[in-house]
C-alpha cells in the first residue's frame, strides 16, 4: 500500500488545564485512522453529540494539534511542513462545516467566499472563467447564481448558506472532502441533492470523503465503513451495512434503536426501550469501558480495564468485552478491516446520477420546458 | 392575489383555536427587490396540538416563526395579515404589550438557540434576566427555587443553574433553551430545529422532555424542521410549505400515508430509508423558484411532473379536499 494521504496515528487531544484540572475534557482518546488517496473512499463517522468527531476533523486538518500521537499528510507531520507542502494540503483536503455561519464574515458579500479560493490558488485567468467557475459550482448544488450573489450571509436561510460551503469545496477539486455535518439543516430533497452531488465527486473524480453526521439514514445512503464513537473512543467500525443493520457494541444498539423512523406507526421509545444498566459491578480500576454506568450488559470486567478493538467479522470491529471470544486487532491496524481497504479501485455500484443530470438540465432551463403529462 | 387567498381561505376560522394565523405576508425588503419570504400562510393551531412545519430550505419556516413573536426586523417587515394568540392580534398590538406576550404567552427556542445563550453569564442569570424583562422581581424569594424546578422539569439537575454553557452538552443548552421557554407557562411554544445538531439518543431525551412539558402546561406546540422522523413521531397535524406558502396540511398519519400535493408527494419520496440502498440518491429535480419575483400561478408549476396549463397562471388556494386534509393544487379542485 502507497503511503495514506491523511493518517492520525495514536492521537489523544486533551482541551483544557492540568492533569488534575476538572475541567479537563478528552476529547479523542487514542485513536488511529488512514486515508489512501488511491482507493477513494467515502467513510462516515457518527456518535455521541460531544464524542470527539469535530475534534477528529479539526486534527486531520491540522486546524488543532494533537496532546500526543501525530497527524501525517504524504507521511509528513502536518505540524512542520514546508510552505509548498502545506500549499497543497490547503488544496488537496477541503472542509464543509458544521455551522456555516461560523465560516462567513458578515461584513463580506457571499461572493466572499467563493472568490477567495480562486483567487488563492489562481484557478481562474479571466473574469468570465470566475463567474464560470462560481456558477457551476453554485447550479451543482442547486442554487440560482444572480440570486444568492450580492447578498450578506444574514441574508440567506442556514439550508442557502450550508450549500454555497458545499460548492465553495467543489472548485477546488480536492483529494479528500471533510464534511461535517454537511446536510442537517437542509430539507430531504436537498439532502438528497447535496450527498448526491459529493458522492458523485467520489466516483467520477476520485475524491475521498468523511461524512460526519447524526443522520444514520443518510450514512448507510452514502457510505462503505463507518465508525461510530462514544465519549471520545471509538466504539464500533466496519461495514456500514452491518453495523447499522445488526448493531454490536451496546451504544450503537442505543443508537440505532433511537432513530426517529418517517413513519407515525412505528413507535420511537429511546432510550426506553434498551433497559437499565444491572445493579453493583464490584470495584471500578484505574481504566474501565466509558459505556458502563449505561449499559444493561455490563459486567464486572467492564469496569476494571478498557475493552481493546475486537475483530469480530471479516469488515467489523467493536470494543466491547461482549465480544472478547473474537481476536482483538490493535487500533492502528482498524482501517484495515474497512470494506474501502480491502477492495482494488474505484467503487463499484449502480449509483446513478440521472436525477442529478435531469436536475440540472431543468435548473437551466426555462420553467416552460416542464411538461404536461396529466390532463 | 392576495385578496383571492383571504377569501377563499377563510374558512379555516377555528373558534376553539390557541393561534389562528390569517393570510399572513411578511417580505424582506433589499436591494434587489421584496423576498416574499412568506405570502399569505393560513392556520390554526388547537389548544393543546402539537404542529409540524417543514418544507424546503429558505420557503419561510423561520420567518413565520420570528413573525409570530414579531421579531422579524428590518429590512424585514409584515406586511399584512393577523396572528390571533388566545383571540387577540398580535399584528396590531404596540411594541410594549408585545413584549408582555413575549415568553409570557408565545415563547421561542430558535433556530440555534442553544449557541446562543450568553457565554459569560452563568445559567441562573440568563433566568434571572428574562425574568427581569417581564417585570418579574428577581430579588423575591422563592426565585431560585423556581429556576431549579425549571431545570429539573427539563430533567437537569439544580445545580446546573450555576454552571456557564460552555460547561454543558449540547443537549444540555438545547434543554436550558426549553426550560428559558417555558419559564412563564406560555400557552404556544415554538421550537425551530431544536434537535438537529443533537445524536439521535439525545434527540429522543429533548423531545421526550419538550412533550413532557406540553402537555403538563396544556401548551402548543409549533415544531419547525427538517427531520421527517422526528416529525412523524412528534406531531398531531403536519404543514408543508413551499416557497412562502402553505401548499398542505394534513394529519401526520395522513401526510406520510397518502400525501396529495404533488410536493408533499415528492418530499415523502425522496425521504432515504434504512432497509435498502437506493440505487440513486434523488431530490427533486430542479430549483427553488425566486422569492423576488416568484412564478406566476401556482408556485410549484416549475417543477410540477403533473402540471396543466392552468396552473401556470391560477394559484391555487388551500382548500379541504377530505377531511382535515388541505391542498392548494388544482389537480383536487373538483374533488369537494
Ligand atoms: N476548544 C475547545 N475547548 C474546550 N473543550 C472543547 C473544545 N472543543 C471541543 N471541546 C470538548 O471536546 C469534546 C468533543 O467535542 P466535539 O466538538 O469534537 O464533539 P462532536 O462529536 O463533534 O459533537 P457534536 O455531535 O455535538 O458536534 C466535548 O466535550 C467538547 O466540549
Ligand atoms: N434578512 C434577510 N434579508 C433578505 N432575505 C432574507 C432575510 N432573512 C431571510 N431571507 C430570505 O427569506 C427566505 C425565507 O427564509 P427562512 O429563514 O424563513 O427559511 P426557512 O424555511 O427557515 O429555511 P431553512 O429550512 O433553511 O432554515 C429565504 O429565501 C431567505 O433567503
Ligand atoms: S397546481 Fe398544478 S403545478 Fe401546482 S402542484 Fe398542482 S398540478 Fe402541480
Ligand atoms: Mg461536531
Ligand atoms: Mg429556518
């Protein structure tokens, strides 16, 4: 295997004071994970709100530096390289954040944002490229150029602002798209839109992506892997139909249990439904599973050492002491498992991107050209 | 226009009705022209209902919410209509009772809210100064105890009262943002996104806790969002909007069993599930039509796989074409 374009090897990030400080927060604890840039992969990461998944993108583009273990682009530290390489790890890995106001300046035009990359890395030589260039990317994702163009961030609703992000990351044509939280507060049909239009970069121009999201239903859409984490360590990984089909580590079962399903006849009982952790688990170590004090599985064990990665399925890991029959797998071999690693080339699907061709064509034309087939 | 919708729309006058809003208009006026961001809304909300608002992104969801509290600011403006709360017009009031009905009667937890609470102030006193904003005396006794009842309603412990928001989940401040809301025991709540940056468990514990609170107090609730889930297992009626207006309403079970307006149809359609892979992942085709100068008849004709000639220069009204079920399409106007 060629050296990973991105790779976090055994990075724990700490936020706050000293070791006995209170309010100190692990916010990723020992955690591994690798992109190749020649198997373009699309792996999504879910979890606990606050379990560390920000903290792992912000890592992976060296926005924070990791408390211990280190973050490699081309197997260079990202913390020390050369102007020419950070030039390009600027271009090649590309972010879509979670709240897109937090991106803009209010005092500048939405233009802002998008003249900005071109400019920087001189994508375009003439006035009417840029407008090109800005339009395109702005139709890709569904939106009127002469009507977003000109106007300040407050002036447009969060779903208007969270796309032109996406289509600010499509100009660049980068390796890898970090995408945090990209569609949750766009309707369903652009939901649909928007992932399908990155999931398209993924096939027709290689680009690798992380989808961070609460939306299960959208991760198994778009995904192979995933990983799930839990208070800052990652709970479960693998096969992305596996894992929200048949869910392995306790949270995960929460996790899935407590997904609101689109139909009023289902029931939606939570955390109701998993039951109560059991009663007195005996002395709790040094080191223990994070899951316990709400696991109706917990055992004794589970609170006197932190259960490693178990391999259980050939695509699957899970670090839970349920599964301690299984080989364990140390963290920094996990992305091996993954169904991404373990295939050669692109994916191969039935994705098919017709809807978003017929969009499109429907965007540029005129409203007349829209059929009647009902009389 | 305008006049056409009022006239025929009307006839969803609900006596019993908590809110009952009427061809509402609000536009936002800038450079390029008026975003008619919401053009002539019609309902009502029952004592004690829980309603849902979705739609697309940027067809006015929040600027009703706003409009409702009347806290749509320039170079917005409501241009006409009426908002009756418990049988009085908030659109004619003077800025000075509107601000008493604040909280006391209609409560907001925004869209973001909970990144919005003061970073500086502890728990305790962002009560103490809403509280103060409403001629509470927040030196009586018995004050903090009511603060620590709010909290723990919301299922947070006391003590959180004295803790900064930085020191809370986000599921914490989203609940922070319930307890503020509910503080004076409004008889509407209005929650614009109030989970959507939450995991799915903690999704389950807010909405628990908010249903919780509504129906102890006997409030209603008007729920915006974009998470069909949460929408069919949180409300009792569902409203659709697209661009700017309401184009149905309709009994959850209804909406997601047999929705009528080809829109509504197409939402529930592009909706991913969990059992099988789709082969493609598809929206609707096309574009959100302008809000400055918006299509002429009805305002989906654009996209509309079922359009007729007609429905590029009629719009059509929001009618009751079954029971509890409101279309605006022409496809259902000989239907009653
Ligand atoms: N700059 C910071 N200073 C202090 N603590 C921080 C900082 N950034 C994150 N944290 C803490 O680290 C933990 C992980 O936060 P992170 O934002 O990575 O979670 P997340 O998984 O992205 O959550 P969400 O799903 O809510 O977005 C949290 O406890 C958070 O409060
Ligand atoms: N201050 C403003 N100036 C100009 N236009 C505005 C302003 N605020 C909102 N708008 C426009 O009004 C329309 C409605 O916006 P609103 O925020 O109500 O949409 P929404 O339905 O809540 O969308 P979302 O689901 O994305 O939150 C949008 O087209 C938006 O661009
Ligand atoms: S009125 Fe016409 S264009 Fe509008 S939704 Fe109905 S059929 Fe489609
Ligand atoms: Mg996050
Ligand atoms: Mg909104």
């Amino acid at each position: 295997m060629s050296t990973p374009l991105i790779e976090a090897r055994n990075v724990t990030k700490t936020f706050g004071g000293g070791l006995f400080d209170k309010s100190r927060t692990v916010a990723l604890e020992d955690f591994s994970f690798k992109i190749d840039a020649d198997n373009p992969s699309v792996t999504s990461i879910v979890g606990e709100s606050g379990s560390g998944k920000t903290t792992l993108a912000r890592l992976l583009l060296g926005l924070v530096a990791p408390t211990e273990g280190e973050v490699l682009y081309n197997g260079k530290n990202l913390e020390n390289l050369s102007s020419r390489d950070r030039k390009q790890f600027l271009r090649d890995v590309q972010v879509i954040f979670q709240d897109p106001f937090e991106v803009y300046n209010p005092f500048y035009r939405i233009d802002h944002v998008l003249d900005t990359p071109i400019r920087n890395f001189g994508l375009a030589k003439t006035e009417k490229e840029r407008k090109d260039l800005i339009n395109e990317a702005l139709e890709a994702v569904g939106i009127r150029p002469e009507e977003i163009l000109g106007r300040f961030p407050h002036e447009l609703s969060g779903g208007q602002r969270q796309r032109i992000m996406v289509a600010r990351s499509l100009l660049l044509r980068p390796k890898l798209i970090i995408a945090d939280e990209p569609v949750s507060m766009v309707d369903a049909s652009l939901r649909a839109t928007i992932l399908g239009s990155l999931l398209r970069l993924n096939r027709e121009f290689g680009i690798s992506l992380i989808y961070i999201t609460h939306d299960l239903t959208t991760a198994f859409q778009v995904s192979e892997d995933i990983m799930v984490f839990y208070r800052g360590s990652l709970a479960e990984a693998g096969d992305v139909d596996q894992v929200v089909r048949n869910p392995e580590h306790p949270y995960t079962r929460l996790l899935v249990g407590s997904i609101p399903l689109p139909d009023p006849d289902m029931p939606w009982e939570g955390e109701r439904a998993i039951g109560r952790p059991a009663g007195e688990l005996g002395e709790v170590g040094e080191k223990f599973c994070k899951f316990t004090d709400r696991c109706p599985f917990a055992m004794p064990m589970c609170v006197q050492s932190d259960p490693p990665l178990y391999h259980t399925h050939e695509n699957r890991v899970s670090s839970c002491f349920l599964y301690r029959e299984s080989p364990t797998i140390p963290m920094t071999e996990m992305t091996s498992i993954f169904r991404s690693s373990n295939r050669q080339g692109p994916v191969q699907d039935n994705v098919s991107f017709d809807a978003l061709d017929a969009e499109l064509e429907v965007s540029t034309e005129s409203s007349s050209s829209a059929s009647s087939n009902d009389d | 226009m305008v006049e056409e919708t009022l006239s025929t729309e009307q006839t969803e006058v609900e006596t019993d009705a908590t809110l009952q809003v009427r061809d509402l208009h609000v536009y936002f006026h800038t450079a390029a022209g008026a975003v008619k961001a919401v053009n002539g809304v019609n309902f009502a909300l029952k004592k004690g209902e829980r309603f849902g608002l979705v739609g697309e992104s940027g067809s006015g969801k929040s600027t009703i919410a706003l409009s409702l509290l009347r806290l749509i600011k320039p170079p917005g403006r409501i241009e006409g209509g009426q908002v009756f709360l418990n049988g009085v017009d908030l659109v004619s009031l003077t800025e000075e009772e509107m601000r008493r009905k604040r909280l006391d009667e209609i409560a907001l937890v925004a869209q973001g809210a909970m990144n919005s609470l003061n970073p500086v102030r502890r728990i305790r006193d962002q009560f103490m100064l809403a509280f103060q904003d409403h001629g509470i005396d927040v030196k009586r006794s018995g004050i903090n105890d009511h603060i620590g009842d709010l909290l723990s309603r919301v299922g947070l412990s006391r003590d959180v009262a004295d803790m900064f928001p930085h020191e809370l989940s986000g599921g914490m401040k989203q609940r922070v943002c319930i307890a503020l809301a509910i503080s004076l025991s409004p008889s509407v709540i209005i929650a614009d996104e109030p989970t959507s940056a939450l995991d799915v468990v903690v999704q389950w514990q807010v909405m628990d806790t908010l249903r919780r609170v509504q129906e102890d107090l006997g409030a209603s609730v008007i729920l915006i969002g974009h998470d069909m889930g949460l929408m069919a297992q949180f409300v009792d009626r569902l409203g659709v909007m697209y661009a700017g207006r309401l184009v149905e309403i309709a009994k959850v079970k209804d909406m997601f069993g047999d929705p009528l307006h080809p829109y509504g149809q197409m939402l529930i359609a592009s909706l991913p599930s969990l059992e099988v892979k789709q082969d493609r992942l598809q929206g609707i085709p096309g574009i959100t039509p302008s809000l400055l100068n918006p299509p002429s008849g009805c305002p989906f004709h654009t996209r509309c796989p079922k359009m007729m000639e007609h429905c590029k220069t009629v719009t059509p009204v929001l009618q009751e074409v079954r029971e509890d079920h409101w279309v605006a399409c022409h496809l259902y106007e000989e239907a009653k």
